[in-house]
C-alpha cells in the first residue's frame, strides 16, 4: 500500500469484488437448483465416457473387424453422434457450469473471498485425488508401449512422474501440461481459472445486454485464438506457457452463454413455449447439426484454432434449452437413472479414465479388444460411484459448511 493510500482506499479495493456479488433480488426467491439439468451433466460425462471408449475402438481394431470400425464411423456421421460426443460434451459442461454459477451467485451475496472457497472446496478435493491416484498409476503400469493399441493410448501414460509436472497438476491455474496423468484435466483447468474471474462475467451479465455481453466474449475467443496462433509461430516456448490462459479467455463466451440463459430463463421458456411444434424441430434439427458436424467442418476447412468451438456453440445451446425447457425432456429427465448419473458426473468425468487407462495398460496384453473394453466399462461406473462417495460427497459438505459460515443475507429490494 502506497503511503498515500489510507485504511479507507485499501478496505475499499479489497471489497470490490465483494460488491460485485452483492445482488438486489426481486420479490420472488431466486432459482437455485434445476434438476433436469443434472441430469444433461451425467449424460454428457456419460457421452464423454462412450468417446473415449470408442476413440480406443477406432484406433485399435483389428483388420477382420472392420465391420465395427465402419459402424463406428458412421454413427459419428449422424445424430447418434450426440450419445458419444466427447469434446462437445466438454463444452456443454461450460455452459452448465455458467448457469450454475449464475444462480449460486444471484440466489445470495456473498465476499468474494467465501465464493472462491466454496468453489476450491467443490471443486479441488476431487480433482487432487483423481491427480495423486493417476501418478501412482502411472508408476505401477504406465512407462511402456501398449502393443496393439492406438496412438492416442501410446501417447499417454508413457512419462514417469517427475516433481515439476506434478506440482504443475497440484497448483492446478496455469497448468499448460494436463495430458501424462489423467487427460481430462484440462477441462478442469479451465474450470478452476474461468471460476476465479467468473465474479466479473457475473456482474457484466447484470449491467449490459446479452447481445454486448456475448459480443465481448466472441471478441476475447477471437483475440485470444488469434495471439496463440501468431505466438505458436514466433514464440512457441511462450505459446506453450500462455495456452492455459488464452483457452480461458476462449472459452469464456461458453460461461457467458450460460449465465445469459440462467438471467433469462423466464424469457426462454416462453420464447421456447410460443414456437410451434415444426418450428421446434426445425430449432432441434439446427442444433444437432452443429453439435454434430462442427468438429467436422474444422477438420475439412483445416482450422486448427479452437475457434471452430463457436461452431458447436448452437447446438450444446439447444440442448440446455431442452433440458431446461421442454416440458417432454424434463419429464424424462426426472428419472432416477439420469438424475444418478447427474449426481456423480463430477467423479464419472474425473475418474472414468483413470480407470480405462488402468485396464488398458494392466491388462491389454491378456484380453482382446472388445472384452478389455466391455470390462472397462463395466468398472467405470463403481469405481466413479465409490469416488464419488468416498471423496466428492464430503467436498460438497465443506463447500456448503464454509459458505454457510460466511455468508451475506440477501440484498432487500
């Protein structure tokens, strides 16, 4: 503090992001919860998990299957696509994460130093022990090549663990090296940083208009997307530092999307309700095509920026409307199998491949292709629900008892 700046200056920048979150609510109580949506997070942790199954499938089948090989490649080319999209769910979840975010925040104010608590608290327990138990994974059965299976199996598990990469994971913000351990770990990098500024997304969601709000964010992918790629060819030891957070500011616009459908939720749902049945598919049939064929666009077209994400943009939209919505996808979403897988998404995500490189690398030299895979899918789901009882049940209730704690009332209208 500068000797000119008295207590009164230094309090006040310190409670600036606390003002932030401080929210005058209106006369009804806010919306907290949105079960339908739970369970679109299980069911897309449960498409990543059929993705990187069948990513395994694709670069490992034999010559005399290539009858599943074919089966494979053409479902990626239809609809069915939705059911093990793996990058697309991964997006999805960003814009979940925004919603969730927009209504923990708008449903009581809170300092900002209890919000990033409570989000550590959700989120890093989980994360640190699906960190600590790959590294001892990959010193018990990783280090050698897989014979038989793909490039993309052969290019994981294959480092020793070393202290650098490993405080790199256990610092988690800035990681820029997420794939020798556990190769999910990027998204949720991602997470933890885009969380730490959300605060500021938060309050520009309530001061401008959506179209500013998402027009800012389109502008920060584009400038982000934009500098990594001049930096990969000028500077790629900086480029390689600076990945982590030119991603964040990417895919910023993801978490901006959701928070602006959470504000609107009331002007959605009549929007949704007022269209007519054709119309209605018309808008389905849009959105699977760009949840479907985005990814396949960039392929053709040569982008190699993650800016061809704002392609899939539509369609991981159309599905959150559905689900927060349609009155039929509700209705079915209320199942107790969705709304289970909902409840572990978090470990499923965490830890299902964890567990499939465990088998693969354990025992791929003794079982064929199609049984490993089977019986790596048949232990994903206990072991993800063990993890889930065992490590993110209590994460939750230390988030929840430090929020408590804390916690500001309500701002009075």
């Amino acid at each position: 503090m500068r000797q000119d700046e008295g207590p009164a200056a230094h309090t006040s920048r310190s409670d600036l992001m606390s003002r932030l979150l401080q929210v005058s609510h209106g006369s009804a109580a806010p919306t907290r919860h949105v079960a339908s949506l739970d369970a679109l997070r299980g069911l897309a942790a449960l498409a990543v998990v059929f993705f990187h199954l069948s990513l395994i499938a694709q670069q490992s089948l034999d010559s005399h299957q290539q009858g599943l090989q074919t089966a494979l490649q053409t479902a990626r080319l239809t609809p069915l696509f939705v059911f093990f999209a793996g990058s697309e769910s991964v997006l999805v979840f960003f814009i979940l994460s925004g919603f969730v975010l927009y209504l923990m925040l708008n449903s009581r104010a809170m300092p900002y130093t209890v919000y990033v608590r409570r989000r550590l608290l959700r989120l890093y327990p989980p994360y640190l022990v699906a960190v600590l138990i790959s590294v001892v994974l990959v010193g018990l059965l990783g280090g050698h090549h897989a014979p038989g299976f793909g490039s993309w199996v052969n290019s994981v598990w294959q480092r020793p663990p070393d202290f650098i990469t490993l405080l790199h994971h256990i610092l988690v913000i800035g990681n820029p090296d997420t794939e020798p351990y556990n190769f999910v770990l990027w998204s949720l990098v991602q997470e933890m940083q885009i969380s730490l500024i959300f605060p500021l997304l938060y309050a520009a969601v309530l001061r401008f208009k959506p179209a500013g709000v998402l027009a800012g964010c389109l502008g920060l992918s584009v400038l982000a997307n934009v500098l990594a790629l001049i930096l990969a060819h000028t500077s790629p030891g900086l480029a390689y530092l600076l990945t982590p957070y030119l991603d964040s500011l990417h895919y910023l616009i993801f978490f901006a999307a959701g928070a602006l459908m959470a504000r609107r939720s009331a002007t959605l749902g009549r929007w949704y309700g007022a269209l007519s049945v054709w119309r209605k598919l018309l808008l389905i049939a849009g959105g699977l095509a760009c949840y479907t064929y985005g990814h396949l666009l960039m392929v053709h077209f040569g982008i190699a920026s993650r800016i061809g994400d704002l392609l899939i943009l539509p369609g991981a939209f159309m599905l959150v409307l559905l689900f927060s919505h349609s009155q039929r996808v509700i209705q079915l979403s209320q199942h107790p199998a969705p709304q289970f897988l909902g409840r572990i998404s978090y470990s499923l995500y965490l830890y299902h491949g964890v567990t499939l490189l465990a088998v693969v690398f354990g025992l791929g030299r003794h079982l064929a292709l199609v049984p490993l895979l089977l019986l790596a899918l048949i232990l994903i789901l206990p072991v993800c629900t063990l993890a889930y009882s065992a490590v993110e049940q209590p994460a939750i209730q230390w988030s929840r008892r430090g929020a408590r704690r804390s916690v500001v009332p309500p701002a009075s209208d």
